[in-house]
C-alpha cells in the first residue's frame, strides 16, 4: 500500500463538514450513478476546483471498490464528499483490504492498473487506509476547491 501520496497528513474520519453521501451497489451501472449524483449536489456548492477532474477520479475509485471490495456478505459501496477548510476531500469506502490499494505502474500495453495513477495525478493529494465502516477507504483531496 502507498498510503499518503505526495506527503499528506492523514485525516481523522470525521474531519470537515460532510456536503453528501451515496450509497451503491457493487454493480458497474452504480459508476455512472456516482457521477451522476456527485454532479447534481456539488453544483450547488460553487467549487473553484474541476468537477471534471473529481468526477474521473470518483469513476476510478468506484469502479476499484466494485472490482476489489470483497465481503462474505451483500455489501455497499459508500461515497461521501465534504469540506475540510478550503479543500473538497472525497472517501471512497468498500469492504476490501486496505494493504491491497497500491499505486501501479503498468507497461503501456496493460489495458488495467491506471485508475489511482489518475488520482495521484489529477489530486492535490490521496490516501488509502482502513475505513471506519470496516474495510478501506480511498480518499482524494483538491485543494483550494474554495478559495475565500
């Protein structure tokens, strides 16, 4: 596991004020939901970073969380995003193992492994550990997302 990328802090599980949540299905329909509702509730917010950026970035994490999160029994995937200070952190929660989420880097002919490669890029910073729900959360941050 890499952890802290870019030599973040960690952050506490209830850290900032939380703006939404979502709850899905580990089914790959629900990666599309998840754009969809993170668009329609962040609008309202006015943020000053890309909800481009976010929306790839939450598509990267949702779609690991289905493929890797594993449970003996039905389980969701939880998405919450909320407002730490100036920034806009995003956590990604599954029931998979947290010393599985490693930052890859695939040779140029590899069709997976590039997802958290995206985020490390797009992201002023990301973090993987255990989730306070049980299993792991992968969670993003874009700093600055409210400049005043």
């Amino acid at each position: 596991m890499d952890g802290i990328s870019k030599g973040r802090p960690d952050h506490g599980a209830d850290d900032g004020e939380v703006l939404g949540s979502m709850t899905l299905y580990p089914l790959p329909e629900s990666v599309c939901r998840a754009r969809r509702w993170f668009r329609h509730f962040i609008g309202k917010h006015e943020v000053a970073c890309s909800i481009d950026d976010c929306v790839l970035m939450i598509s990267e994490l949702v779609t690991n969380a289905i493929l890797y999160g594993r449970a003996e029994e039905e389980w969701l995937v939880r998405v919450e995003w909320r407002r730490d200070g100036k920034s806009l952190r995003i956590d990604v929660h599954n029931p998979g193992f947290p010393a599985s989420v490693r930052l890859r880097y695939p040779a140029a002919n590899e069709a997976h492994g590039r997802g958290l490669g995206l985020v490390d890029a797009l992201s002023d910073s990301w973090r993987a550990g255990p989730s306070r729900f049980g299993g792991t959360v992968v969670s993003f941050e874009m700093a600055d997302a409210w400049p005043s």
